[in-house]
C-alpha cells in the first residue's frame, strides 16, 4: 500500500512497446493455427483409413475403460 502522497502506477510488461507485443501474440496465434490444423489433418486421416481413435467399440456401458481394455488399446497402437 503506498501511504505517500504521491500517487504511484504501477504495472508489469512483458514486453517494452505494444507493438512488439502484439508481434509475439501474431506469431503465438500463427503456430497455434498451424499445429491444429496439422492435428486436424491426422484426425481426418484416421477417420479415412477407419481408425477413428474416439469411437473403437472399447467403451462400457459405463463409458470409462478397465484395465483389460486399456491395455488392449495401448497393444493396437503399437
């Protein structure tokens, strides 16, 4: 608490100017595109070839995995 009589404002950057900042932001934004368009990719390649990880027929009415059925999973993957 200041209990001067001069007010004081304060904040944190990371960066010096706005302008850099939002150069960091537009690049972060770019990778992020760039990777979830690549793990769409994968996913539309693996509905084509009929390896549609989310919906194997592995689940129980329960909709969680035992331990026969997980390590069954992690045998196909290999």
């Amino acid at each position: 608490m200041n209990k001067s009589a001069v007010p004081i404002e304060f904040s944190w950057r990371a960066f010096a100017a706005e302008m850099e900042e939002q150069q960091k932001k537009q690049r972060l934004n770019l990778q992020l595109a760039q990777e979830e368009q690549e793990e769409r990719d994968e996913i539309e390649q693996a509905i084509e070839a009929g390896q549609d990880e989310e919906d194997d027929g592995d689940l129980d009415s329960d909709d969680s995995y035992d331990a026969a059925e997980t390590q069954a999973k992690l045998e196909r993957r290999k």
